[in-house]
C-alpha cells in the first residue's frame, strides 16, 4: 500500500512507516510484535497510536482494535493508510477516553506516557476503560539510559521520564500486578554500528554533515566493505526485550494486570 506524505516539520517526534529504516521505528514496531501474544480474541485499545501501523498489526490478530491520537494529522493518515472491517482510529486526548467503563479487553500505550502532562490521569483512565480481568500494555524510556549518554539526544518533547523503581512504583497504584522487561538493541549489533567507518573517519571531516546524503545504497556498500552495519540493516528482531540487566536498558515494557 503507498503511503500519503506526512508533514514532516509537524511529525518530528512521530515514529512513521516512511521511516522504517530507522532503528527508532524498528524499535517500536518490536513492541508491537511482543504485544501481538496478548490480543488474541481481544478488544484492544492502542493509546497515542499515532500513525497507526501498529494498531493494523494488531488488528491482524485481536477482535477488534481501535487507535487513538491527540494529532488528528496522524489520525487521518491512520485511517487513509490502514483499512480493515475490525479498525477504526479515532482523535482523542489520552486523559479524557471517550469510552464506556470496561471497554476493553486489553489497553497499550507504547512511547506515549513519558508525553502526557497527567500520567496519573492517563493511567486512572486506561484503568477505567480495562475490564476486571483486562491486561495493560506499556512502554516507555529508561530514564537512567537517558541521563547516562548513551542515548544520542535528549528528548525535548518528553515531559517526564522514568527510572525502573519510579515506574514500578507508577504502575502499581493502579495494578496489582506488575511485570517489567527490558528492550535494548542486541550488543553485537550495536558494537558493529559503533564500528562503522562512517561514524569513526568520516563524520570527524564531514563537518558539513554530507554523509546524510548519501544514499542507502553507498552507505551499506562501504558498510559492508569493513565488516560492519549501517542503521538501515536493523529489524525489529534486533531488539531484545528480557528481564536481563534492566537498569542499563534503552526502554521499559511493562505488562500489568489485575487492576486496583
């Protein structure tokens, strides 16, 4: 399916499906493919799903899905670019749900709480819209992968982010039960981008910043000339979520249930 353009000033902070090759957006899209065991036979609620590839995954394997976002240039993109008969998308703000108590069989919201003013408000109101058995999905920054530099730039448009012991204090005022992974790209694949040549020769003379126009094509071709990846190779399946070293993790997912 092709996909309509987006504006790209307003959607800098917007993980997009024009921007596949990225590792952001495989990162993301890695989230979704660890949520798809859960949704099976599911009304399932995809909080800030922006625009909306995520919510057509899941849709592919639960009842009914419905995806909601406060751009309603994401919402429109959303619904001209992904179509099924279990779909819809919708414009809404994450702290006032315009849904029925017990709407849903299972809620997620990926990337989305470290931008919301009220977290608790948002929280209190996926609650509200779970049913007594419905399960909740989240994921979000690791504050302390943040702080410790090894994320290349600190966000901007994040109005707060959280350490493992802060969010699983967060989560467990509205759920009893609280399980919290890790996510962070495999280490083998990111020692061999940190070996690009790209990065270690040519970006100290690149003061102009050139190398960004080189195309895909050239950048793999000198990659691969050295034995090593460019950000273009990374899938999905390059991202590790595990219980493994949480607190030096690239982001949480966190999967609750048995609300309060």
């Amino acid at each position: 399916m092709g996909h309509r353009r987006l504006n790209e000033v307003k959607f800098q902070e917007r993980v997009t499906p024009l921007k596949d090759h990225t590792a952001v957006f495989q990162s993301h899209y890695a989230t979704y493919k660890f949520a798809v065991q859960f949704v099976k036979g599911m009304k399932v609620l995809d909080a800030a799903s922006g625009t909306g590839y995520g919510s057509a995954l899941l849709s592919q394997y639960c009842d009914s899905c419905v995806g909601i976002d406060l751009s309603s240039e994401a919402i429109a993109y959303a619904r001209n670019n992904y179509k099924a008969g279990n779909l819809g998308f919708f414009v809404m703000d994450l702290m006032s749900l315009g849904f029925q108590n017990e709407s849903f069989g299972v809620a997620c919201s990926f990337q989305a709480i470290e931008h919301v003013k009220d977290c608790e408000l948002h929280l209190s109101e996926i609650s509200r819209v779970l049913s007594p058995d419905g399960l909740f999905l989240l994921s979000t920054p690791n504050k302390d992968f943040s702080l410790s530099g090894a994320s290349p730039v600190l966000n901007i448009y994040h109005v707060k982010e959280f350490t493992l012991n802060e969010l699983d204090r967060l989560l467990r005022r509205y759920f009893n039960s609280v399980e919290i992974f890790g996510q962070s790209l495999d280490k083998n694949i990111r020692s061999s981008l940190e070996q690009n040549p790209l990065k270690k020769q040519v970006a100290r003379f690149d003061v102009l910043n050139l190398r960004k126009m080189m195309s895909s094509w050239c950048r793999r071709r000198l990659a691969n000339a050295s034995g090593t990846l460019v950000e273009e190779d990374i899938s999905f399946k390059d991202f590790v979520i595990s219980k493994d070293d949480l607190r030096h993790c690239e982001n949480f997912v966190a999967v609750c249930k048995d609300k309060i």
